[in-house]
C-alpha cells in the first residue's frame, strides 16, 4: 500500500551538509529495513529517525529549538510559562520538606534557566535540578542558556545520562517528551487493524501495511472498548506501544512527589474522533508543518498529540496516582499567571507638580515590556493558541497535596 506523501518541493532544500547527514540516516534505515525482511513498524522508524546515535534528529547536532530551528516551545515563548511551573513547584518541594527537579530532555535550557530564577526568588531552590540529556550538543546548549540567563544557580544542574538512583524524592518534568515518544501507526480495514509498516523501494521509503498482529488487535480492542464502538473501516491513527515501560522507567525511582506533563493532545474519546480520520501525526521542518514523516530522515521533528487517557491509564498500572488533568490555560491561571501579569502592569508616577491630575503616563519602555508580556500570555492561554492544545497531568507517588496548578479547574472526569 503506497500512501500520498508531501511533495519536497514545498519546503526548503537542505544544505549539502545536512543533505549528507540524511542520506547516512537512510542508509541505516535501508539496512534495517533488509535485516527485518523488507519491512518495519512505523515505531521501529520513528525511533530511529529521532534517536539513531549521532544520525537521529534529537542525537545529531541541528538547531532544533526556537526562532532559528523547526519550533518553538512554551518556555520560549514566554518565561512566565517557567515561572509558573515553578510555583507548582515550590509547593511541591514545600509539602516533601525539600527534593529534586529532574527534567527529561531540556532542550534549550530556557525552561531550566527560568524556572531555577523563579525559584531563587522565592527561596525555594531544590538541592539539586538534573536534566536528563542524551544529547551531547544539547548539553553543551543547554550549559551556554544557563550561564548566560542563570549563572547563580548552576551550581545547582547536574546532567545525567539515565534516571536517578532509587529514593528520588521531588518532581519530575516533561515538556513536550511525551509527543515525541514512538508511536505505532495503524488502519482498520474490513479483516480488524493492520500495523502500518515502512518499507524501501526503487523510489525511497514507502509506507506498506502488515498481516494480521496479535499486539496491535489487542491495543485497538482496548481502545474501542472505552470508546464504546468500533472505529471506522479505513480508520488511520497511532498509539504508543511502549508507554508504560516508559513511564515505569521513569517512575521507579521515585520514593515520594509529582510527575509533570505539559504536552499537545486529548483525552481518548477526542483522539481518536470519528472525524479524525487520519491520526495525529505531523512533523516541523524550518517551522513548516506537514505530515509525510517519511522525507528528510534526521532533519525534521516526528511527533504524535498524546493519548492522555493512556497516560493517566499507564500511571495507575505502574502504582502512580492520577493527581490532576487539566488544559494548559487552566494550569497556568491556578498557578497564579495572571498574578504574575500584573505586576508587570507599569507604574503610573504622579505628574510634575503644575502638571493637572495625579496620575501621569508611565515610561514608554515599562508600557511595551507590559504589553509583549500581555501578548505573551494571550499566546499560552487562548483557544486555538496553546490555551486548550496543550494539556498538563499530574501523578504522584506518596503525596496527598491538592496541587494548585489544576485549582482552576480539574478535569480528570475527561480521561
């Protein structure tokens, strides 16, 4: 089965080098591909185009974050996102006593950076914030963001190439992780689900579809059972296979605190929509967005909206509680945004004696940094922006503490 792919025409060439770079990637994708018969999941793919060693696009050393790379993130965009992750924080490492922040893939380091300011402000510092980076040229980034924008605080940041030893006890942060996590593709056809798999041709990758798999009938079946019904012959979508090993690897060492997830997606019955007929894929290349996630191989970000009725499912299965479910605009207004607004909110100085009224104009740099930070929050909270895209769940180990990011509004009766 051949699927339409989008024409390369649409986006920018690569470079000579970068073109290099992709064509090794494809050479061990086409290797692959041979050793495992003429075919591989589109998980097996996935994996490989993002994390290869030294040729995947988040093991190889491309700008990918912010103006000058394929996307920018939350904390890029505004550092009031930052500061409002550490508020929940800071309650968090209140109520523990003290701990650790652990970040999974830090990408820039802003959001490292920001959040450890706004923690020093509020004497709140953990006693250590580790990244967990595998890669190297991130780190280096990662290390020049904070010494830049945090040199106070990085005694404080330890990078680590595996999650911690047991007894962890503090908070662990993924933004944006989990869309990056492999994803099995599949199509309900009039035979039950078939896994989508990735073929080589004459002409280059292809898509192709596998027999009949006794893992991807069983995903699908729990799917359709808290859906209610069967998705429709034709029906294109993914699932992330390995999401509860995952998150059990991340989850082990933790003793007693929160995980946190800020992410794109949707609840399980708004996923996998009837109308939403051909999944939740979509790749970024040079801030362009498409679906075809077969073309430049290492160049280009691969990512899936998160099922976060699996997240919340998979969390109960590895002995995590299910704390608090929320969309992103929710979170941040618990986590007091509009708060941290206002006191950006300019002086308004008396005038000059002789000048009239009391009252006078405050100074035009103080009323455009008020107002790019009102922009800034219009960006993360309204609908169609980030606002309701991006959603945040918590779960925790040994931890009762009703969290104020999900005090807005709590939604966990949409997983």
């Amino acid at each position: 089965m051949t699927m339409p792919t989008n024409p390369l025409n649409t986006l920018p060439a690569p470079d000579p080098v970068a073109a290099a770079h992709s064509a090794r990637l494809v050479d061990l994708l086409r290797a692959t591909i041979a050793d495992a018969g003429g075919a591989i999941s589109f998980a097996r793919f996935m994996d490989l185009a993002l994390y290869a060693p030294g040729l995947g696009y988040y093991r190889a050393g491309a700008r990918k974050f912010g103006s000058g790379g394929d996307f920018v993130t939350a904390p890029e965009l505004s550092p009031l996102f930052s500061r409002c992750l550490a508020r929940q924080c800071q309650e968090i490492l209140a109520a523990l006593g003290s701990g650790q922040i652990l970040e999974l893939g830090a990408g820039s380091g802003v959001m490292a950076a920001d959040l450890l300011l706004e923690l020093r402000a509020l004497n709140a510092l953990p006693e250590r914030y580790a990244i967990l980076e595998l890669s190297g040229e991130l780190r280096d980034r990662q290390r020049q963001t904070l010494t830049r924008r945090a040199p106070e605080v990085l005694d404080r940041v330890v990078w680590l190439d595996q999650p911690p030893e047991p007894e962890f006890r503090g908070i662990v942060l993924g933004n944006e992780v989990l869309d990056a996590l492999p994803v099995e593709r599949f199509r309900i056809t009039a035979h039950g689900p078939r896994r989508l798999m990735v073929r080589w041709t004459e002409a280059g990758l292809a898509w192709a579809e596998g027999d009949e798999d006794p893992a991807v009938t069983a995903a699908i079946a729990g799917i359709e059972a808290d859906l209610g019904g069967r998705l429709p012959e034709d029906y294109r979508s993914e699932y992330i296979p390995h999401l509860q090993d995952w998150l059990r690897t991340i989850a082990e060492p933790l003793a007693a605190g929160a995980l946190l997830f800020v992410d794109y997606g949707y609840p399980r019955r708004a996923y996998y929509h009837p109308e939403r007929t051909t999944g939740t894929l979509l790749c970024h290349y040079r801030h362009r967005a498409h679906d075809d996630p077969l073309i430049l191989p290492g160049l280009q970000d691969i990512t899936a909206s998160v099922d976060f009725t699996a997240v919340a499912q998979a969390a109960r299965a590895v002995g995590l509680d299910v704390a608090g479910y929320t969309r992103q605009n929710y979170f941040l207004f618990g986590c007091g945004l509009m708060d941290l607004l206002a006191d950006q909110i300019p002086p308004n100085p008396p005038l000059e004696k002789g000048g009239g009224e009391a009252g006078g104009i405050s100074s035009p740099t103080d009323t455009v940094r008020y107002l790019e930070q009102a922009r800034q929050v219009k960006l993360l909270t309204l609908p169609g922006e980030m606002g309701d895209r991006f959603q945040a769940i918590a779960l925790t180990r040994n931890l009762t503490l009703p969290l104020r990011g999900f005090s807005f509004r709590d939604e966990r009766d949409r997983l």
